[in-house]
C-alpha cells in the first residue's frame, strides 16, 4: 500500500515541475497584421498559415496563446515578441 501512495506522490511532482506555459498575444490598435504575423514566423518558428490563424484568433478574440513550452524556452521568444512592440505575457 506505501508503494502506491510513494509513486502517486513522485507522479504528480513530476506533473508539477514539468508544467507547460504559454505565450498569451494580446490584440492592439497600432500593430499591422503582417507585422504581427512576422513576428510570429520569426519568434514562434510558425509556419505563414499558422502565424495568420493566431493573428486572426487575435484580432477577433482579443488574446491567442501562441506557443507553449516550458518557461526556459518560452521567456527569450516573449520578450522578442515584447521588444517588436507587441503586448505578450507567458502563463
């Protein structure tokens, strides 16, 4: 029975410490689609039709979650993203 308890344990530790992030783009009135979009390519390794939907998701839901990964990865392409003057936090 301790031997189910310890490995119930060590599973969600490891669920804990390897929890995904995401990048959270926000919609604005002084970015340009297509910068939007390039910034995506060049920031999130999207593909043009993925970089487009996001932009798309953005414009009309006011927010897209545009990569997930672990924090590591994730903070180096969110302050590019901040740096290009689009609003962008990691969840």
């Amino acid at each position: 029975m301790a031997y189910k308890e310890q490995v119930k344990e060590d599973v969600v530790v490891d669920e804990m410490v390897s929890r995904e992030h995401e990048i959270i783009v926000y919609n604005d009135d002084h970015n340009t689609f297509d910068h939007v979009i390039d910034t995506l390519i060049d920031t999130c390794d999207h593909n043009p039709h993925q970089a487009e939907q996001c932009t798309l998701i953005i414009h009309y839901n006011g927010k897209c979650a545009v990569k997930t990964g672990e924090y590591k990865d994730l903070k180096p392409r969110c302050t590019r993203i901040l740096e290009a003057g689009i609003n962008a936090e990691i969840i």
